[in-house]
C-alpha cells in the first residue's frame, strides 16, 4: 500500500472530528491561527496567491484567505475533506478559497509559476525521504521564481527512528510517521533546487499547544460534545496522549522546526 493510501486511511471522520474539538473548526493540527501567524511572520500575505499541500479540512487556508486576504488553494490527496472543505467555504471567501483534490505527488495539478507562496503544516512527516524529493521538486516548479516555500513539521533527531513516547503514540492512532532529521530536510530542500532561508525550533511553543489541547479535551464542554462519539476511555485515552506529545516535545525526543525555503529568481 502506497504511504498515500495509508493516509487516506488514517484520517477517518470520526478521528478528524476528535481533531476539530481538540484544534478548532477546519484544524487538524496543533496551534490554530496563532501557529498559523507564526508560520508567516514576516511575509506581506495581501492577494499572494498560496498553496497549501495538505490542506485537510481547511481551517488553516480559510484563516490565510479571511484573515490576510490571500487567495489561498488547498491541496488534498483525501477526497472527502475536499468536498468537506469546499462545502464549508463562506460565501464571502468563494472567490478567494478553493480546495483540490489530487493523488499524484510528481505531478501537481498546476502550471508551472502558479504560486508565490506554499506551505506545508503537519504534513510532510507522512512522506519518506523518497516522496519529499518528489514532492518539493513540483512545489519548486509551481513557484514563481523568488516564490517560498514554509514548512511547519515534526522531525527525530535521529534518522529513521522515533523515541519510546513517539512510537507509543504513533502505534496508539495508527499512524505512520516517517523519523527524517533537519539533515535530511536539508538535503530534500538543496536537491530540490531551493535556498534554505532558515531552520527555526518551535518546540516550546508547541509543547504550550499539546498541553492546550489536553486540557481542552478534558473540558467537560469538550467531554460532552464528544460523548456520543467516543467511549470516556477513549477520550482518557487521547487526552494522556496530548500529554505525552508535550512531554516527547518538551524531552526534544520529538523536533517541531519551522522550515523557510526561497526559490532563487
Ligand atoms: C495532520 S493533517 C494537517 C492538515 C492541515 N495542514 C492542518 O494543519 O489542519 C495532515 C493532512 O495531510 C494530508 N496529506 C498526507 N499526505 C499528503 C500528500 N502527499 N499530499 C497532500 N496531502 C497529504 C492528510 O490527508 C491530512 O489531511
């Protein structure tokens, strides 16, 4: 089964609706759109036009389209949180948001210069160091020269093998995380042909963010809300996971790097 396949599989709704309590309508990852902010610290964001690869179920690219005025596209390889995403799209962000399905990493569904800015979030740990060579090679050819490329991304400090607490939880959801180091970004991003900008260590702030999360959960709103869904030993479950995440980050077992590359002009 391709790593695309197994991620199809990973995100079921029932699980993504979990997400959405614990991260906020449309976020399946940490941070909401404080996180998001920090990711574009510095970029002017106004009528940029920006891809975002693993758009999931949207939140991220309808706060950069309602928020900053960008005209964001949301790529997905899960049909059904495209159809989700484009559903939930609000009237006054339609000519500006819109979310594409697709399911071929070496050809992405653009011209080339389609784009001065892409990002990934939470995404690329899903991709071996095979299929990020892939990946960032048509991320490179669907930006516009002097374009960039962000990622936000958890990553091991030890190549091709995750801590005790990372394989707990990795076993615990059923998700497979590839172990790639800042070496090895380092070198996706040079073959790719781009300049790495910078390299930075978001780990205490999203430690910060898992504890958040699970003292969402463990809302009695949050608890309510999730009842009918999920057995209360399922929800104790996940909230000792959020803990342990934090603690994996906080032990730097786990590395949450922000990642800034530039195509040259
Ligand atoms: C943890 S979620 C993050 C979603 C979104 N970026 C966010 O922050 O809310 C990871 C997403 O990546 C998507 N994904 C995994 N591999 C992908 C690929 N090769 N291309 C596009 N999306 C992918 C999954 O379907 C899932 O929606």
């Amino acid at each position: 089964m391709s790593s695309i396949d197994k991620v199809q599989e990973e995100y079921p709704e029932q699980f993504c609706s979990l997400l959405e309590a614990a991260y906020g309508e449309g976020f399946l990852s940490e941070g909401g759109g404080e996180a998001i902010d920090a990711l574009f610290n510095g970029f002017g964001l106004e009528n940029k036009r920006i891809l975002d690869i693993g758009a999931g179920l949207g939140g991220p690219a309808a706060y950069l389209a309602g928020r900053h005025g960008a005209i964001v596209t949301g790529l997905e390889i899960n049909r059904p949180m495209v159809d989700e995403s484009n559903r939930r799209i609000p009237e006054e962000l339609r000519d500006r948001l819109s979310f594409v399905y697709y399911d071929d990493i070496s050809r992405l569904p653009f011209a080339g210069a389609s784009f001065d800015l892409a990002f990934c979030k939470g995404v690329l740990l899903h991709l071996d160091t095979a299929e990020k060579n892939i990946l960032f090679g048509e991320i490179f050819r669907v930006l516009v020269p002097g374009g960039s490329f962000i990622i936000s991304d958890w990553l091991s400090p030890e190549h091709g093998r995750w801590g005790e607490r990372m394989e707990t939880i990795a076993r615990a959801d059923n998700l497979s995380i590839v172990a790639n180091t800042e070496d090895d970004y380092r070198e996706v991003i040079r073959k790719a042909g781009f300049t790495l900008v910078s390299l930075g260590d978001d780990n205490a702030r999203y430690a910060r963010y898992n504890d958040h999360v699970a003292d969402t959960i463990d809302d009695p709103a949050t608890r309510k809300r999730l009842a009918p869904l999920f057995s209360p030993e399922y929800i104790d479950r996940q909230i000792w996971e959020y803990r342990l995440l934090a603690e994996a980050i906080r032990e730097r077992e786990m590395l949450v790097r922000k990642i800034v590359c530039h195509r040259p002009k």
